[in-house]
C-alpha cells in the first residue's frame, strides 16, 4: 500500500491560492500547529528501538484500542541482509515527551539573553524551559530546550552547551529554533543533530524537522540537515555507524559519506502496510508528491488546526520551498524550473 491515491482533489484551486506564497524563503515561525498528528493519514514511524543488536521500528496503520492512548501497530526489523521483516503486531511504543521528562541538565538561566531579547520571560510564571533530552560528544553535553506552549505558557527554544571538565556553560539560542522544543537530541559525525516538535494543549505536533551544524555566533552554520522528510521528530538513535530519525513522514539513515568534507547521506523509508515489503526507500520529493495527491488526505475533516492536507502544504511550502516551487510549476503544465533558479 503506497501513499498514493492518483487523485487530484482540491489541488487546482490550491495551486491557484499559493502560486504566490510558495516562494517564499522559510523564515516565517510556523508554531501554534499544536495537535497531535493523525497517523493514519500519513506514513508514520513512532518509535525506534535495539532489540538484540538489531534496528526495529515501529508503523502503523495502527488500530485504536478500547483505551484511547493506546494502538496496535506493527515491528518492523532491519535484519543482517538489510531486509525489513514484520515482526509483529504489538501495542506501539511511547515515549515521555521531552517537555515532561525529568530535567538532564540544570545549568543556571542565561538571564542576560533573555533580557535582552524575550524580556517578558523574566519573572513571568507562565514561561517554562525544561532541559529534558541530553547528548555527550567532544567533552561536551549538550541539552535541548523544550516548553509547553498552550494555555498562556510559552518559551524559548534553544541549545545549551556546557563542558565537561569545566563546567562552563554556553547557550545557543538559533533563530531556527527560537519557537519549537527540541524533542531528541544525538551527537553524531562530529556535530549535534536536533530533533524538534511543538507542545501544545492538543498533543504533539509538527516542528520544522531535523536541525545540525556546528554553532557559531549563535547560529547553526552548517546549515539546516534539509534532506530529511518529516517535520515532527517522534525518536531518534545511532546505531551501527548510523544516526536513525523517525517522523510522522517515515524513517531516515544518516551516514557520514565523506571525512574530508564532513558530508553526510541521507536514506529514506516509508512503511508501506504490505508484509512481504514492509518498508520502501523513497526520495523526499515522491513522498511529498504522493501526499498532496492523496485523495485520503485531501478529504479528511479538519482539527483545531485547520485541514490536515492544508497544514501539511504550508509546512512543506514554508521549509522546503524549491520542492513547491517545482511542484506547483509541474500543476500548472510549466517546464521544470532550470538547476538553480531560486524559487525567490
């Protein structure tokens, strides 16, 4: 089962709303979509895990349970051939949100930044930072920064650094980041790879995908890690030389490809419900493209936020701009745009 449905519905007259809007760079904050993602509407992986040395992650569809937290889905192993095999149907692992887990770092708050910056966190009772995911690499640990942003609470989204002999302690505040919670956190290949999501009074919900680069001046400028697909971060590991990623968009392998130039490889997966062939590689752009063509998603009734398919096309619109640019050409009948014309 591919997430493919050949159906054009509402695309024509969502092409003629955002021929304008999809050149835009992303750089607008897209926080406040604080609902939980419906993984029945999209090719979600929910968890990942080692069990005896071996890669499994965890798919639906799922099947709800009498008890509403609770769905059935499937185990999917990696096996030593590279084969993905069903190895079960089991209740879907869950895992404590980092806005709720015990902290794992308490350093002291950088009250100078925050002043200067977000002055109306300083003695506000609603404004939270929680240090809930940590990371250790090149005598470093590096904690992510979460909070809850419903109900009159909110924060400010950030790195923090602190060494480990020392105890010096440098928080990184990227503008990337300023409205989302880190939700994962890994040192892999000599950086820092960020996962993040939104926290709401509705759930979990979409953050802008995985962030990476080294920290300099208070940015990433090693850049966004763009090649990824999802947007919301449910879990993340290395394992055997390898940083795993798990979205509401599927599973991606990150694996360093050149120790020169530290670049990096990027694999994506999607399950595909079918138990001879649980798992597909697909690119990004064919997932997007299967997506915004699928006749479920297009006609299913909307949440707090608005029409799940509406809300999928302005997250890819806003943060994978070229792709919609292209796409939308391709609707309208137009030539691919040529390498390297910005969709500006």
């Amino acid at each position: 089962m591919a997430y493919a449905y050949n159906n054009g519905m509402n695309l024509r007259s969502l092409v003629l709303v955002s021929t304008i809007a999809a050149v835009a760079v992303p750089s607008v904050s897209l926080a406040g979509w604080s609902c939980g993602i419906d993984g029945s509407l999209l090719p979600q992986v929910y968890a990942i895990e080692i069990v005896d040395d071996q890669l499994e992650v965890y798919v639906g569809p799922t099947e709800q349970t009498k008890v509403a937290t609770k769905r059935i889905g499937s185990a999917v192993a990696l096996n030593d051939n590279g084969d993905w095999t069903v190895q079960s149907r089991i209740e879907m692992p869950t895992r404590r949100d980092s806005v709720y887990a015990e902290p794992c770092m308490n350093p002291p708050p950088d009250v100078e930044w925050l002043r200067t910056y977000k002055p109306w966190s300083l003695g506000n009772p609603n404004f939270e930072q929680r240090i809930g995911v940590c990371a250790t690499g090149s005598g470093k640990q590096w904690g992510g920064i979460s909070f809850y942003g419903g109900e009159g609470s909110g924060g400010v989204g950030g790195i923090v650094e602190q060494d480990v002999e020392t105890g010096s302690t440098r928080y990184h505040r990227p503008s990337a980041l300023l409205d989302y919670s880190t939700s994962h956190l890994e040192y892999f290949g000599g950086r820092i790879w960020i996962g993040t999501a939104w926290y709401g009074e509705c759930g979990t919900g979409m953050g802008i995908g995985v962030l990476s680069g080294e920290f300099a001046n208070n940015e990433l400028y090693a850049g966004w890690a763009m090649e990824g697909c999802g947007f919301l971060v449910s879990d993340m590991l290395v394992h055997s030389g390898s940083l795993w990623i798990a979205t509401e968009l599927g599973l991606s392998k990150v694996t360093k490809s050149d120790e020169r130039f530290n670049k990096f490889k990027w694999t994506n997966y999607v399950p595909t419900g079918d138990n001879d062939h649980p798992m597909r590689e697909v690119s990004c752009d064919e997932l997007y493209e299967e997506l915004l063509q699928s006749a479920k998603l297009a006609s299913a009734p909307p949440n707090d936020d608005g029409y799940p398919y509406g809300v999928l096309w302005q997250r890819i619109n806003k943060l994978r701009p070229n792709f919609a640019w292209q796409y939308i050409r391709k609707l309208n009948g137009l030539a691919p745009a040529p390498e390297g014309e910005k969709s500006e």
